[in-house]
C-alpha cells in the first residue's frame, strides 16, 4: 500500500502527465498535412541507418493514426516490406493487451478500440519475440523516456516480452516538437532503446 506521501507524489506525476499529454497532442493534431507527411518520411530514412536494421528478422510496429498525426508509419511500411527478408507484426488488442501478430503491406485493417487501425480479427497469438519493437509516443525525453495515451499497453507489452526472454530493441518515433529535456517517470514505465526524429537519432544502449 502506498504511503500518503507516496501517494501525493504520484498523483502530482499523473497530472503532470496529462498536462503535457494534452498539450502535445493538440500541437500535433494541428500540423499541416505537408509537414507530417514530409517529418514522417525523414523520420523513416533515419529509421533505417540504426545499425540494427541491418540483421534483423521480426519487427513490430504501429499502424499510425493519420487523425491524431501519429508520426506516419506507411513509409516504413513500405521500406520494410521492399527489403522482402524482414518479417513485419502490428499490435492487436484484446482484453487491455496487445499482442504482436502477422501483417503485410495492404493487408485489410478495422479500427480497434481507440480508433487505431488494427488487422481483421481472427489472426493467431501466437507468441513472438520481435527483435525491433516500434512505438508511437506523444512526449519523449532525452533519458529515453516515453509518455503514450495513459493506458500502459505498450508499457505492459515490452515488460512481457522481457520477462519470457525477449530482448527487443526498442525504437520511440516523434517530431522533434515532442521531445523534451525531461518527463516525469513510473516505475512501470518502460525506457526507449532509441528515439527518431527527423532530426536526429538518441540511443540509450
């Protein structure tokens, strides 16, 4: 149980949170069609000078929501899928948790839970241990810190994969008007491997 003070401090990180979540969302949900499209693709060539890209076989990511001008992963998409030896999975929700599952270029998708796209259901759990696992985020820092939507799916999901025995290398994509000095952190937040922006590449490993 936590203790009062303890208590204090943690809701003061949550309001935090939610400040700087609500703030940076609307700033992005206001770029102009041209910048994201234009910020997303520089993002996808740095991308792939990350030096684990050159011998990886499994890579998660996000399908990107185009309303809220998540950074554009369809570039990345497309890099991944024309390099034709790298296996591709996207996140699947099912009961608070998401599971990485199979996905190809132009494979169908509906709209999941909280308007992200997600492919048709009826694909296998099957438990895979992607070697790249990439993440959306509203805030990074330059600790390798996240801040997503609150919900801790992602959080949960790397946590998991570690424990079984995986060890993903984990890459944050964000404008670079989303990353800030310092964010407020959790026990239960995981720590990014990597952020790409379209200015520069961190790494924290």
């Amino acid at each position: 149980m936590l203790r009062k003070e303890e208590s204090g401090s943690s809701s003061k990180r949550a309001g935090c949170k939610d400040s700087i979540r609500k703030e940076l969302r609307n700033v992005r949900a206001a770029m102009g069609v041209n910048e994201w499209r234009s910020g997303s693709l520089l993002i996808a060539d740095r991308v792939f000078q990350i030096p684990e890209f050159n011998h990886v076989t499994n890579v998660m990511l996000y399908l990107s929501m185009h309303d809220r001008r998540e950074v554009d992963t369809g570039p990345l998409i497309s890099r991944i899928a024309a390099a034709g030896n790298i296996h591709m999975f996207v996140p699947f929700s099912s009961g608070g948790t998401i599971y990485a599952v199979p996905f190809n270029e132009g494979d169908p998708v509906v709209p999941g839970k909280f308007g992200q796209q997600e492919p048709v259901k009826g694909r296998s759990y099957e438990e895979v241990f992607p070697d790249i696992v990439v993440v959306p985020a509203v805030a990074v820092d330059r600790m390798g810190r996240r801040l997503g939507y609150g919900k801790g799916y992602y959080d949960r999901f790397i946590a998991r994969l570690r424990k079984r025995g995986g060890n993903p290398f984990v890459i944050g994509l964000a404008f670079s008007f989303q990353l800030l000095e310092l964010l407020p952190e959790d026990a239960w937040d995981e720590k990014l491997d990597c952020i790409v922006t379209e200015n520069e590449i961190l790494r924290f490993c």
